[in-house]
C-alpha cells in the first residue's frame, strides 16, 4: 500500500511540472509578438501585448508625425485588391526610417495585433531626403480592424500611440462620376478669378467634387472656398506640412535643397486618390490654373465613354499640357465687373505656345482611382491594367500661366477659341459666384 501511494504522489507531481511549464510557454506567447514574416508582407500575428486592449486616443490631423519626428502619418486605407492589406499614406525619411510595424485594433474583441510594415518610398522623390511612401501592413485573420496605429517597434503601450481609421472598409456605390484633386494650395494664394473660373469649367465639364490639400491663401480665397464648401462642391484638406517640414515650391532637390519637394503635392494626390477610390468613378489630378478641355465632345462623361470603348482595360488616360500666356490677350469678354477681381480672366487668353522640338509636354491625368497603386504628378507610377496617352485633337489641357517661351512674336503663337464654346454658361456662373462673395 506504501509503495503504490509513493507511485501515485511522483505521478501527481510530473503532471503539476508539466502543467506549469505549459502554462509558461503560453504566457511567454502572450509577452511576445510573432515576428515571423514573409518576403515582402510580414504575417500578421497575435501580440495583445500585457493584455492591452485599443485605448489610444484617434488622431483627428490629417498630418500626424511620429515619436521619431522622421515619419508622417496622413492616412490609412483597406485595400483588398490583390491580399487583405492596410496602406497607410505617409512621408519618411528615405534613410533613416528602416523599420515600422502596424498595431491592429481588431474587432469586436479590441485585441491588439502587431504586424511589420513593407515601407515602400515612391521613385519620384526628386532627390530630396523626404518622399511619400506607402506603409503597408497585412491584416490579421479573422480581424476587421477600424484602427491602427504605427510604431517604430513591435513592443510598447498603446496608450502612448495614436490611432488612425482605417477608411474605405465599407464598399459603396460610387456617389459621383468626376471628382478634382488640386495639391497643394499655397503661398497666400490669392488668384481668385482663375480660380472661380476653373472652377466653374470643372463643373460644366462634369466635376461634382473638387478635393483641395490648403496649406494657405488670401482671406479674399477663404470666402470663396467657403461659398463652394457651402454649396457642396469642395472638401478641404488641412495640409500644414510646412508646420513638420522645410518644403520647397520647387520640384527638384538641386533647385531648393529643403527636405520635401513643392509642399508634399505627390503625398497629397496619392491620399486624394485613395480617399476618392469608393466614392467616384474617375479621378481628375490636375492643378487650379489647368482645366482638361475636350475637343471632340462636349463634357468629361462623354469623352471618357469614348475613350474607355476605344481602349478596353485601361484606367489611366494623359492628358498634354499646353501653355496660353496670360501675358498675352484678346479684348473680347473684357467685362468690367471682373477688373477689380484680383486674378487672371481665361477668357481673354487663347493663344497657346507651340511644341517645343524635342521637348516632352507634360501631362496631367483622368484616373480610374481603383486601378492607381501609386501616382506622381504626370504619370501614375504602379497600377493595374494599361496607361494610353489621349490625342490633342481629342483633348488638351488648358494651362493658363506665365509664358515658357518667353521671346516668342505673337504670330508665332495658335489662337485656341475652344474656351468659348463654354462662355454664355462660364460668364453666367461666375457672376453668380462673385455676386455672392466679393462684389
């Protein structure tokens, strides 16, 4: 009876050994985030570091620097189009930044899960040391995250990280056919004339949407954008990038040595493109002072269902830059109540600049926002299906600025009246426009 009871005790005591080191692998599991990755994407695993449940607070600016003060954060997006990712839109350091890793707030348990970012910097950063940059994270299974934060390592309290929404989880029917991304609005921007007068070109061509990245303008400017804001036409962005960065109005590094190129505009596209990907059918990326003008049809829809049959498969279509000085203009639409409107009148300029000989015309573009992977200003960089460049007789666009050939006689120049096609309903709403916010 002895010996046996001995038996039963060394049994009982394995079992307890065994039993508390099963315990401890788990609890070491728990302490410690899986960092097993995969070539590109990095597995995302379970961490709930300490048992930490989503408590940090939402970050409500569209730039947020990290702790390092070499990252920014704008914004973060779901994208399922090839495996479950989140692509959050940032700025970093193309040296310094080596490693970062998205913290998932995962649903409806509000567990955290650690996955480590592919940081992949755009190729046009045009040398200067900050570029835009898509962090991209895989998402856990079995998880629908509606935030994530991002930190430079994999351990840490999320208390101390910001959160960011994870915007476009929801797919919902496109709410507009056309919306415009203009990037970036800065140095006291006070061209208001122009500015009414591109806007009002957007709208009659087919825009519903103007998207514009304000890092600041004129007072005058602020109560226009407020009459459109009211009316429904444009969403603003805050882009004060010059509160985290030396931005440069230039768009190489060798002609202004600051850290980011013409205030951050490739970021700034790239995050409209994203925010516009479930909401709008085509995306326009051009500035204030360009309108993309058809020649053979009489608004953006109708071009682009002919220009969509003729070239099944793509989503990306160029448009070529030409230049109408406004240093040089007709007397026709000089209409008085305009004269005291700070600002180019367009009407009075239709005599465009020549091609150059061996010198390329830049283009701006019409996207299909769900085929862009990463955009740079005239050309997309990474997309899904073709890119076709559309033929000037088709359309051109309207750039109205100082001249590039500066010495040219007048009669060297191609009077363009396409414009005045538009003028009996341009002339209409732009006096409606002041009427109801200068004059």
């Amino acid at each position: 009876m002895i010996h046996c009871g001995r038996k039963h005790i060394c049994a009982l005591i394995a079992c307890i050994l065994i039993f508390a080191s099963i315990l401890t692998c788990y609890w070491k599991d728990l302490q410690l985030p899986n960092t097993v990755t995969r070539k590109i994407l990095h597995k995302a695993t379970s961490a709930s570091p300490a048992g930490q449940l989503c408590n940090g607070k939402i970050s409500q600016n569209t730039i947020t620097a990290l702790k390092d003060n070499k990252t920014f954060i704008i914004s973060p997006y779901f994208d399922d189009r090839e495996s479950k990712v989140t692509r959050v839109i940032g700025i970093v350091h193309h040296e310094d930044v080596k490693q970062l890793y998205c913290w998932f707030c995962c649903q409806p348990s509000g567990k955290i899960y650690v996955s480590k970012a592919k940081i992949d910097i755009h190729s046009d950063r045009f040398g200067f040391p900050y570029g835009a940059a898509d962090i991209v994270c895989l998402e856990p299974e079995n998880c629908d995250p509606t935030h994530v934060s991002v930190h430079q390592s994999a351990h840490g309290n999320i208390d101390q990280l910001p959160r960011f929404e994870i915007k476009n989880r929801q797919t919902e029917p496109f709410s507009v056919d056309f919306t415009v991304c203009i990037s970036a609005m800065f140095g006291n921007y006070n061209n208001v004339l122009q500015f009414i007068q591109s806007m009002e070109m957007y709208k009659i061509l087919g825009a519903q949407k103007v998207v514009i990245y304000k890092n600041n303008c004129s007072h005058l400017m602020e109560k226009v954008l407020k009459f459109y804001i009211e009316e429904g036409t444009v969403e603003i962005i805050p882009w004060p990038i010059s509160s985290h960065l030396k931005v440069s109005s230039k768009w190489h590094f060798s002609m202004d040595a600051k850290d980011i190129g013409y205030y951050g505009q490739i970021t700034a596209l790239n995050d409209c493109v994203y925010r516009n990907m479930q909401r709008s059918r085509f995306v326009v990326l051009n500035d204030a002072d360009e309108i993309i003008l058809p020649l053979k049809h009489p608004d953006w829809k109708t071009m682009m269902s002919s220009l969509q049959e003729q070239n099944p498969g793509t989503g990306i279509f160029l448009f070529e830059n030409h230049i109408f000085p406004e240093t040089l203009s007709t007397h026709m639409f000089n209409i008085s109540s305009w004269n005291t409107v700070p600002g180019v009148n367009i009407l009075q300029h239709v005599h465009r600049e020549p091609d150059r000989k061996d010198v390329f015309n830049p283009r701006k573009m019409i996207v299909d926002p769900q085929k862009v992977i990463q955009t740079s200003v005239h050309s997309v960089l990474h997309a899904y299906g073709n890119s076709v460049n559309v033929p000037m007789d088709v359309a051109l666009i309207y750039h109205c600025r100082k001249p590039l050939q500066r010495d040219l006689p007048r009669e060297s120049l191609i009077r363009d009246t396409t414009l005045w096609r538009y003028n009996l309903s341009l002339i209409r709403n732009v006096n409606k426009v002041l009427s109801q916010t200068i004059l």
